[in-house]
C-alpha cells in the first residue's frame, strides 16, 4: 500500500488528461492507465492524449456563448486542454478551433512531464480498487464496460456518433466558393453557395445514399447535437437547410444576395491545406458519401483525405447512477468524466475531467468533494447530470438552459418590465456566472487566475452569436 495520496485514472482523452492533471495539480499521485496505442479504437488513429476524433472545434467564444462561459471558467483554473486549445488555435470566427496533431502533443507532452503523473500503456480491463476516475470515453473497451454495468446494475445507453469529410484545399473551386463569416464576422470559414436546382439535387442524392448498416445487435440511437447529415436529412427536404445547410447572414459577392442553401467548411490544419464540412457528420458509404460531397458547388472536383465515420458511443444514464460530484452512486469512491458521464463536446467532457480529478484528489486526501454553483456553466451542467429525466436520457452539450435565469427587471418609470434580450442578458449571466465560479474555487482551496471580465453589454457584430460555429462535435 502507497504512503502516499494516490488515485488511478483510467482513460487518456480529454477529460482523463485534464483528470489526471487537476489532481496532480493538488498534490496527488496519479497512475493514468491508456490502451492506446497497445490497443487502438475504431476512431482514433494515434496514441497521442486527448486526440480530436470528430471536428477540431471547442465550440463559440465570448460573453454572449454558453460555450465561452465554460471556457472562461477552465482557463481560470488552469486547464491542461485550453491551454492546448490557445497553443494549437486556427483561425474560425467566432469559434475555438485547433490544429488536431499540435493540440494532442500539446497536452500529451503537459500530462507525461508531470512528475506526479505515471503513464501505464495497457488496457485496464475492470475498475481498479481505491480511489479512480473513469474517462475511458465514448469507446470504452468492452471488458470495462462490462465491469461497469456488474456494478451500475446494467445502467448503460450506446448512441452512435459520426465525423465529418475534410477536403483538400487545392482541391475546392474557389471561383465559386467564397470566403465569409455570418453577418461579416471574419472571413475564416469558406461557404459553397447553391441554388434552389441544386440543393435539391444534392438533396436527392443525399436522401437515396447508402448509410452504415448496423448489426443486428446494434441500435441506431444519434445523439441530435451530432446528428449525421443524412439523418438530419431524412426529417425533411428542408431541414438541412434550416440546419447546417443554413444560408442565413452569408451574402454570395456573385449575387450580392444569401443563397438557398450553403455548405460551410471550416479550417482543419495551421497551414489551411484541410478543410472540413461544419456539421456534415456522415455515416454513408464511402463511394456515396464522395458521390454526395462532389454535388456540392465548388466541391466538384474535391478530394476527400478523410472520410466521415461512425462509430459506437457508450454512455451511461448519469442521473440513475451519478451524483453532481460526478460520483458513482454504488461505489462513491469511483468518479467518471466525458461523454461516459452523460455529456456530449468536448469542452464539456475536459470540463467534468477536472471536475472529476479535482474531486478524486480531495477524497484521496481526506476532503470531501465539491461541486461548482448551479450559476456556474460547469456547475449548472453536473446538476443537470444529477437530476435529468432519466427515461431516454441523452448526452448534453453546455447551453444557457443550465443556468439560472436572471431576476426579473424592475419595471419602468410606466410601470412596464422591459423583456431583456440575448444580447443584454447573457453577459450579465456570463459575469454572474465566472464571478461565482471564481469565488468557489477560491473557497474550496483551488489555485485561481482571475480573468479580466467582459463589459455587461459588448457591442457584438452579429445578431445570432450562436449560429457561427455552431455545429461541432
């Protein structure tokens, strides 16, 4: 038995990484436990640390993002995974995308250097004893998650997950694609227009493409904040277009005016030579899928250096078998992080890994594990782990829906109440919420930087600050 405080982590992506290095961080030693790359998953394609296996977004930044408040509260606690974002970022408007390979060096170099931190490369194949967190993610092996579900009492959920197609630059026609952000934000994203004609050939061909057919023992249950395309496009000829397919704030320089449909691509690399399709996930068959891509306007000629997939994603049913500590319910001395806690981005799954960690090091060292307010981004997401409907439940992603909403304003001098809108409240829910974030970090023992904050009202330039970036992970 170790004279020390010791936990194991189990599971190297995101979250496991920010785990392992929240606790170190507090003192504790720390065996991180990775089977890549001994044993490889479907998706991933390295042995690297926190390695982006579906887009290269960590979602909008600023005031007015529910994403940004989350991001301001890791920095402020020193995130290993925002520290890799801001070292690896690539340029995407409103959004936090990065350079995949530099951002798993980043942090993998982060976690190994560590001198509290030991890496076994090995599959684990049951939960280990003492004190761990579990952030195997969403392809845990299945000797682990059948420990798992021995010890939750079968409370396990699988959905399916798709990654886009990325395309060569070199290989997209530029005369007829264009340059632009929403609302003439900055022109980091590069927009293929089309016509009524052709979204509806490109619809007809999407509608009649061959999908991944599962095995009989598998069920497709997607998950709506990574939908594949063609699934969005069987809820109807227009869905698309009022998805990710929306053309609204895109003005063509051709016709001076939005087109009917428009396929965005957003930057993969730091040297702009790979371009993926923002929220273009896609199970279809490689042949289909190129078929499909290639009706795009501007992407005639494109060729796809890699393809979209699907793979398996395992999750469990957070509020029937998790606390908002991120504990386990049958065995408090166990905490899970990432999508295997029940959240879906990646942001939210580096988030809970600190969390986790976090809380992991306090129980090695005789305290007791906190949990962030519920006016907190990351506060209002475990409380929702904790206490969601779970029939059906689903992974979330972070949104202002978490939070508490504001008081309501006095009323006027007419005796009315002014409804407040977007741009008025979020700031003042961002504030509110980093404000109390910070000073529960400060109470709990935990190093903090304070960040300057963000005016209440920020003269933003777009009137829907969600919509650039928005479709992700």
């Amino acid at each position: 038995m170790t004279s020390f405080p010791h936990i194991t982590v189990v599971g190297a992506g995101l979250a496991g990484s920010e785990a392992a290095l929240a606790a170190a961080r507090l003192g504790v030693h720390v065996t991180l436990y990775e089977m890549r790359p001994v044993k490889m998953t479907p998706a991933h394609r390295s042995g690297g640390f926190a390695e982006l296996v579906c887009s290269n977004s960590l979602g909008g930044e600023g005031a007015l993002q529910s994403k940004g408040l989350l991001q301001a509260e890791m920095r402020s606690v020193g995130s290993a995974v925002l520290a890799g974002a801001d070292a690896s970022r690539l340029p995407a408007g409103n959004a936090l995308a990065v350079e995949r390979d530099a951002f798993s060096e980043h942090v993998t170099r982060a976690v190994r250097a560590h001198p509290l931190v030991t890496v076994v490369g090995e599959e684990l194949p049951a939960l280990p004893d003492g004190v761990a967190v579990i952030a195997t993610g969403p392809l845990t092996s299945e000797a682990l998650a059948a420990d798992l579900v021995r010890l939750t009492g079968g409370e396990q959920l699988a959905f399916y997950d798709a990654a886009a197609p990325v395309i060569a630059f070199d290989s997209i026609d530029m005369e007829v694609a264009f340059r632009a952000g929403r609302y003439d934000q900055s022109a980091d994203y590069i927009n293929c227009p089309m016509n009524r004609e052709q979204y509806e050939a490109f619809y007809t061909a999407l509608e009649t493409a061959r999908s991944h057919t599962p095995h009989d023992w598998e069920k497709l249950e997607f998950f709506e904040g990574c939908m594949p395309i063609e699934e969005i496009a069987r809820r109807g000829p227009d869905t698309p277009r009022y998805g990710p397919m929306k053309p609204r704030g895109l003005t063509d320089p051709r016709t001076g005016r939005w087109p009917y449909a428009v396929a965005q691509l957003r930057q993969e690399d730091q040297e702009g030579r790979m371009w993926s399709l923002v929220g273009f996930q896609t199970g279809l068959k490689w042949g289909d899928q190129k078929a499909v891509v290639q009706l795009i306007p501007g992407l005639e000629n494109a060729e796809i250096v890699r393809y979209g997939v699907m793979h398996r994603n395992t999750y469990l049913n957070a509020p029937r078998v998790l606390n908002a500590a991120l504990q386990l319910r049958a065995d408090p001395s166990k905490f899970v992080a990432g999508v295997l806690a029940g959240t879906e981005g990646y942001l939210e799954s580096a988030a809970t890994g600190w969390l986790a960690g976090t809380n992991a090091a306090r129980l090695a060292l005789g305290l007791e594990p906190v949990v962030p307010p519920q006016e907190s981004m990351l506060g209002g997401l475990t409380r929702y782990l904790e206490s969601a409907n779970p029939e059906g439940f689903q992974p979330m992603n972070v949104n202002w829906a978490l939070v508490p909403e504001l008081p309501a304003p006095a009323p006027g001098p007419n005796g009315k109440v002014r409804k407040l809108g977007k741009r008025e409240k979020r700031p003042v829910m961002f504030r509110r919420g980093l404000n109390a974030f910070l000073d529960w970090a400060e109470t709990a023992g935990l190093q903090v930087t304070r960040p300057p904050l963000p005016d209440p009202e920020p003269a933003l330039p777009t009137p829907e600050p969600e919509l650039q970036g928005a479709a992700q992970n």
